[in-house]
C-alpha cells in the first residue's frame, strides 16, 4: 500500500540513475506489471523489466507494458530459449541484460548477441553474497561487453572495488530500497 512506484522512479531519475529496473513478478517479488508501467510515465529513464522470463509472449508483453530491456536468467533458461528470446526482444527495439551466476552459465550468455551481462553476486542457492563472484568471471567477459554486478552492493567501498576492477554498470535494488530516499541513497552511493 505504501509503494509508489512513480515517486520511486522519479527520486532515482533526480539522484543520477542511468536506469530502472522494476519487478514485475508477482509470486516470489511481489511485482507488478502496473508498477512498470507507473515507472515508465513517471520519467524518462530507460526501464528493465525484471521477470522470471520462460515464454516468448513475456517478451512481448513487456515491450507492450513500455520495457527498453528484459531480464533473462542463464540457470532458467535453455540455450535455445535464451538466443530465441534474445532475439526476439532485440527485433522489439529492447536491449537484453543475462545474468549469471557461473562460468558455464557466462558461457552460454556470451554466445547470444546481449551486450549486457549481469553477474549475480547473490548464489540463487545457499542465497549468500559475494562481490567475490563479479571479480571471478570478469576475466572471462568479452570487452564489446557491459558487465553488470548485481546484488552485494551496500557502500561506496563496494562501488569503489567493483569500478576499479573494470566493472561498467551496477544494479543495486535492496540498498536503495531500504533507504527513506532511494535517489539521495544513489548519488550518495554513487557519487552523482
């Protein structure tokens, strides 16, 4: 009842945020297609539809519901689905964030044309965290990529390590979501 997904986009839009990911699954996120849609008329920052994706007409939707990008999981997907979806979202004018969490899961993101690839610091099993994991496979992400680090950010220290390792782009949600003020806990993370 208390989430404004418009007043959240906004205050990130004003804190220096190069983007908006929003949840939309509703089962184990307590995501909505609304709140995207709330997001993408709030401002005009670049919005990831942040999804469990396992069917072609999600990527559909989510270009119907105003994404610029989706989120496609390497350990949820074949390498059929992934280069199928992959495709399909970029003939729909959408760039494609993969995440990984390993080696053969990079090796399977690599092999599509995304040029984004997460690193998801969060082990989807054990659920612990570790930067440790971004720094691990950034050796082996091609340079016509962005690399993304995901979970595990919580201070400048963490921003500070991860830029000078070569680390491009950060998606931090938990850390921002917790502050009173998401967009002042960006630029004070970040420095904007």
């Amino acid at each position: 009842p208390d989430f404004r997904p418009a007043e959240i986009a906004r205050s990130y839009a004003a804190g220096g945020a190069a983007c908006l990911s929003v949840l939309t699954d509703v089962d184990f996120f307590q995501g909505s297609n609304a709140y995207l849609r709330e997001a993408r008329e709030a401002c005009a920052l670049p919005v990831l539809r942040k999804d469990f994706i396992v069917d072609a007409w999600q990527v559909y939707e989510a270009r119907m519901l105003g994404a610029d990008c989706i989120l496609l999981i390497a350990a949820a997907l074949s390498e059929d689905q992934m280069a199928e979806y992959t495709h399909l979202a970029m003939d729909l004018g959408m760039d494609v964030l993969v995440e990984v969490h390993d080696l053969d899961e990079l090796e399977v993101a690599i092999q599509t044309p995304a040029a984004l690839i997460g690193v998801n610091n969060r082990n989807l099993r054990t659920f612990e965290v570790s930067l440790e994991t971004t720094l691990a496979l950034k050796q082996a992400v091609p340079p016509d990529r962005l690399l993304v680090t995901e979970s595990g950010i919580h201070g400048a220290d963490d921003v500070a390590r991860m830029r000078a390792a070569g680390v491009h782009a950060f998606l931090v949600g938990e850390a921002f979501m917790r502050a009173k003020e998401p967009g002042a806990e960006l630029a004070r993370l970040f420095g904007s």
